[in-house]
C-alpha cells in the first residue's frame, strides 16, 4: 500500500467521522433547547428558594441548578447527535467522582429534578420536560407550605426538685396546644426536662410565666426544623 493511498484513506476516515457528523447538527436545536433548558433552571431555582426550609440557605446551591439544567442538556444535545461521541462521553462521565455532602434531603430531588429536566430537553421532548416541571412545582409548593403551619418547638425546663418539675408541667399543659416529654435529666443539683411543644397560634409568653414560677431555674425555647412523629 502507497503513501498516497494511506493519505487518501486518513482524509476519508476524517471527513466521515468528523466533518459530515459536524455539519449533521443543528445550531438552531442548540440554541432552542439551552433557552429552554435556561428557563426551566430558573424555574428549578425560583422553586427551590420559596420552599427551603433548611437552617441555611444557599444561594450557590440554587445557581447550580440553573447551571445543571443546561450542561444536561448541552450534554444530551451532543450524544444524541453523534453516536461515538456518546460511547466516549459515558466512559469520561464515569470517572467523575462528587465529593460535596448534600445536608438537607430535599437538596437531592431538586439535584434530581434538574438533571432529569435537562435529559428530557436534550432528548427533545420538550412538552414533558415543560409541563412535568410545573407539576413538580406546584406539589412541592402545595406540600411545603402546608406542612410549615405546624412549626415543632423544644422547651427545656430546670427546675430544683420534682414538686417545680410538677408545676411547670401543669402550667405548659395550659399554654400550648400539644406537648410531650421527650427528655429527662436527674441530678443533685436540680431536674432538667425537655419537652415536645405545638404553640397555640405562636404564642410564647408562656415561657415568662414558667421562668417566675417558684423552684424553676430556668426555661429555654427553641424552634427546629426537624423531621417528627405525631
């Protein structure tokens, strides 16, 4: 074989692999499926920043999602048109290592949800990537602010001796709407409760009242964000 017909066999490989699939894709689906792909991860966002209801929030963490959204996208945009690219994109994809912890739970369906929004965009089914986004929206708005009207409290009490233990317990069963007692500490120098509370329309004056009872040392309340039983 000639130096000039392995010359003409390398241009042939070359224009087949390369140029002929590079001219196969089209500017205008990139470019409609990045706007697209950009809307929905700010809807992601808009979504994931009226239902945080973590201890910190991230603003970072809501930009990534956005960013997400699109470099999903971009990715199926390009395995999709080109069928080697796709064999080498999931061996290069399957090196990648995360090596950030996810604190809140929710942190992951919206993770989740912007990586399956922009699959579903690069893949060109743009009416479910639409409406799917708006019906996960609207369930976790309906579901989060529900849940956020019943706000758990913790009330650690200490008192000197059980006879203060008793009359704290009576007046908190007057106050608040639901107690229970989720701890007990004993020691020479006191009783130490904490209690489960649900306030009656987030009132808390309670708390002065069991501060000036007599034998009670001390009253601290606290509100958390945790997950309960009922």
């Amino acid at each position: 074989m000639t130096i000039q017909t392995l010359a003409v066999s390398f241009n042939d490989i070359f224009k087949s692999s390369f140029l002929e699939k590079t001219s196969s894709f089209s500017l205008l689906d990139m470019a409609i499926g990045l706007a697209l792909a950009f809307i929905l991860g700010l809807f992601i966002f808009f979504v994931y920043k009226k239902t945080y209801r973590g201890v910190m929030y991230s603003g970072s963490f809501g930009l990534s999602l956005l960013a997400m959204t699109m470099v999903t996208t971009l990715i199926l945009l390009a395995v999709t048109s080109n069928v080697v690219l796709s064999l080498g994109m999931v061996g290069a994809l399957s090196i990648v290592r995360f090596r950030t912890a996810v604190k809140e739970p929710m942190d992951i369906v919206f993770i989740f949800w912007a990586i399956a929004a922009g699959i579903v965009l690069g893949a060109g089914f743009i009416p479910l990537a639409v409406f799917g986004s708006v019906f996960i929206g609207l369930i976790l708005f309906l579901f989060t602010n529900r849940k956020s009207h019943d706000a758990p409290y913790v009330l650690v009490v200490n008192c000197v001796d059980d006879q203060a233990e008793r009359l704290a317990g009576g007046t908190i069963g007057q106050q608040v709407r639901r107690f229970a007692v989720k701890s007990k500490t004993v020691s020479p120098d006191g009783v130490e409760v904490t209690y489960d509370l649900r306030l009656r329309e987030g009132a808390t004056q309670f708390v002065n009242q069991l501060a000036d009872l007599p034998g009670v040392r001390s009253a601290v309340l606290v509100s958390y964000n945790g997950e309960y039983l009922s």
